[in-house]
C-alpha cells in the first residue's frame, strides 16, 4: 500500500518537530462554548446590515490552567460577509463540495485540487485571477513579495454545500532561502463564529522566546507581527505578519529565516503591509 | 524521573529504566499505536515489542533530549509493520482514510529504493517543516506522523475541523510541489 509507504519514509522526521503533548479537550470545549455566544452576538450586530471590516488582531501569550501548556495564538473578529456578495465563479463551489459529499471518492491530489469532502479549490495564475474568482466588491487585492508564486483559492464548506471558509492562498516553494506563504481568509455567514484564530501554536516547551511586534503603515494601519525565536538548534526563525483589512484577514508567514536575515524578513513584512495599506 | 535519568539507567542495563520510561510516556506511545492500529490489544503488544527494541539499541544508541521521539519512532515503524501485514479490511476506518489523503506523495508503486531514499525523504520533509507555519507544522505532524484524527486535532489546538481540513489540504499541496522539486515526484 503505497501511502503506508510514504508514512513509513517520514519515521525518521528531525526529532525536534516530534514535540508531544496531549490533547487539550477541556480547554477547546469551553473555548467552543464562548466563541459560539461570540458568534451569536455578532450575527445579532450584523443582521440587517452592510458587511463590516475586520479589525482588532490581538496577539497573546496564553496559558492553559491546569496544564503545563503555554503558547500563542492571533485573534480576530472577522465581519460574516454574506454568501450572496460574492460575485464571482466562486458562488458554483457550494454546489460541488455538495457533491463530493453525495460521491465521496479518493481523490489523488495531483488529479484534483480536493482530496477531502468539504473543500473546492482551483489554481490560478495570478492573484488578481484569483480575486476575480472570488468577486467580492471592496476585497482589497493582496500583494506577495516575490515574483514567483502558485496561487490558489479554496472553498471551505458542508454536506449541504454551504460555505463558510474561503482562503486564497499565494506560496513561495523555495529550497535553502526564505519560504513564504500568504493566506487571505474570509468568512461567510454561513460560518459558526466570527472570531477566527489564526497563528496558534501550544506547547510544553513555552516560555519559548515568542516576540510580539507592531508595524504601523504610514496610513495608520496596525500589522501585527510574530517572531518566533529558534525553537531547537537550527538557525531558523519564522516571522508572520498578520492585517486586518476589508473584510479579510491577510497573512503572510516567512519561514525558514536564517538569524542574519531578520533585518531583511522583517522589511520585506513591513513593505508587504505598506502595499496593502495602500491598495 | 526526566529523560537524561532514564537513559542513564538504560546505559547502566537497569531493567528500571523501562518501568521510569513506561511511567513517563507509556501512555502516549500506546495512543500513538492505537491511532494507527485501531485496537487497545494490539496497540499494547506494540508498545511492548518497543520496550524491548529500545532496550537493545541504548546502549550503543543515547537518545539525549529526544528520548520520546526515540521511542515513537521505534513504536510508529512496528505498528506500520502491522497495518502492512493487516488485510485492507481489517484495517481502521481513520487509517484508511489517513492514507488516501496521501495518494501521489511519492513516485510510483514501486518506489521502494529502501533506506537511503526514506532518509533523504525524511529529511527533505523536515526541511519543509521548518519552512512553513508553526500552525501548519503542528497540524500536519500531527495527522500524518501521529495519525491523530481531525477531531483530535481540532478539539486539540482548539480550531474547527474546517480549518484543520483547510490547513491540511494546503500542507499537502505545498509538500508536493517541495518534493516535486526535490525530485521525489514526476
């Protein structure tokens, strides 16, 4: 069975991205449980009205109590954009995830962009095909940093076809340099909550040097940026810059940032938040 | 009893060092082998056979900081075995499922150039681990080294099953084009 293989052949993965903790039930529950009344008040805010925008990142250390786990995790409370505004080819996604849940077939993903009932995703050559796809007025066009990239946009949804999720995604697949990839996430009413957490990462091995930045565009806007120190003996960093904007959470990840180019990484987020800013 | 005090007592040839190891993390290893095996007797044979593999390789073997993964290893590699010599209908649901996600990863159905080759792929798979998101990283490690089902993985990083699928499905697509270029796909 050829994918048994391919697990086999990942066994002797780097040791130090093995880190082990158990599952955190107790706490996802009542976190669950708070987003929902979240979700509902802010379904109440919204009915009735235009979409709004996104805004308030908030990036916290956090704690588990009764556990030894810390971590971080970026929060934001995303406006729930009607499905009928997108104007795009986007809206017929609905229809096939639908489908795939009728005809749950394995899909080969180099045959197909969906492999799991539930998600429709289509590659593009840029991201403003990609934001033509989509459709939706007032969507403030993201920039990526390099000029080579593989876009794509992926819709998120139920056994009734309703999405809740769409995600255009821009990556940069590089060997031996800094990697990027960008996400745009925008949710739909159909989502169960508006807050969406993004960024988090929980672990035994915190306090690990976590750095909380803020880069303010000459036009006002807030970009919050996570800085993540080496977590073993590797040189690597990995910086993400988080922007609230329309109604989107924009986010762009560097990873594999060797230690002497935090300066470089650091202006290529800054520049890449000034662009969006300025869109 | 920490990690460098259980090796200690495995280079000492103290059979108490299984009992401080078992203390420590048999319960993970065997929910490890139960992921993948689907059933707590044969997880626990598992876990069993590794305890004594582990007591074979250290010495010469010092695992240092790493002794769970050390230990994971050796439990994944022999609960594999047994899912291999398992019929496809007696293997678990969340398995099966598991590894469809990871149809076209590798070359061909006989792309068993053995033990170098994993090595190489092991290592180029780390690589793209550390280039990508902590979020993304754990989740794909979990699913795909831990065999942890999505809702495991959502009820444990406290995100929706969506975002887990979504995150997955990027994580899978990204791997490809790392290892296409690596060369390890058409």
């Amino acid at each position: 069975m050829k994918e048994i293989e391919f697990m086999e052949k990942i066994n002797d993965l780097d040791p130090a991205l093995l880190e082990d903790r158990p599952a955190a039930g107790k706490r996802s529950r009542s976190k669950l449980i708070r987003r929902f009344a979240l979700a509902a008040a802010a379904v109440l805010l919204l009915a009735g009205t235009v979409y709004g925008v996104a805004k308030g990142i908030e990036l916290r250390k956090t704690d588990s109590p009764g556990t030894e786990e810390q971590g971080f995790e970026a929060r934001v409370q995303l406006p729930l954009v009607p499905r009928s505004s997108f104007t795009g080819e986007i809206r017929t996604a609905g229809e096939k995830i639908a489908e795939q849940y009728q005809n749950p077939v394995s899909q080969p993903m180099f045959s197909s962009y969906y492999a799991d009932p539930g998600t429709y995703a289509l590659s593009f050559a840029t991201i403003d095909e990609a934001a033509a796809y989509i459709g939706l007025e007032g969507f403030k066009l993201p920039t990526f940093p390099f000029d080579e990239y593989d876009c794509s946009v992926s819709a998120h949804g139920d056994e009734k076809g309703r999405v809740d999720m769409v995600q255009l995604t821009a990556e940069r697949i590089v060997r031996n340099d800094i990697g990027a990839q960008l996400y745009v996430t925008i949710l739909t009413d159909a989502a169960p909550q508006s807050e969406y957490v993004s960024g988090g990462v929980w672990t035994y091995e915190f306090p690990r040097d976590v750095e909380f930045r803020h880069y303010t565009t000459p036009g006002g806007k807030d970009c919050a940026i996570a800085v993540l120190k080496p977590e073993y003996d590797n040189d690597y960093l990995g910086m993400t810059g988080y922007m609230a904007a329309g109604s989107a959470l924009y986010e762009l990840n560097l990873g594999a940032v060797p230690q002497e180019k935090y300066d470089v990484a650091m202006q290529i987020l800054r520049d890449w938040a000034d662009a969006l800013d300025k869109e | 009893m920490d990690d460098a005090g259980i090796v200690k007592l495995f280079l000492r040839r103290d059979e108490a060092a299984i009992t401080a190891a078992a203390e420590r993390y048999g319960s993970r290893l065997h929910a490890l082998a139960r992921n993948l095996l689907g059933s707590d007797a044969d997880a626990e044979e598992c876990v069993n056979d590794a305890w004594l593999e582990a007591w074979n390789r250290i010495p010469p073997h010092e695992p240092g900081d790493y002794l769970f993964a050390f230990l994971a290893k050796i439990v994944r590699a022999k609960a594999l075995n047994r899912v291999k010599a398992m019929s496809a209908e007696k293997r678990s649901a969340e398995l099966v499922s598991l590894t469809e996600e990871l149809a076209g990863m590798l070359r061909s159905a006989d792309d068993t150039e053995a033990a170098a080759e994993a090595k190489e792929l092991a290592a180029a798979v780390s690589r793209w681990l550390r280039s990508v998101s902590e979020e993304k990283r754990r989740v794909f490690v979990r699913r795909y080294w831990y065999a942890e089902s999505l809702q495991q993985i959502a009820d444990r990083y406290g995100i929706s099953e969506s975002k887990v699928k979504s995150l997955l499905w990027r994580a899978r697509r990204e791997l490809a084009k790392q290892l296409e270029k690596e060369g390890y796909l058409p």
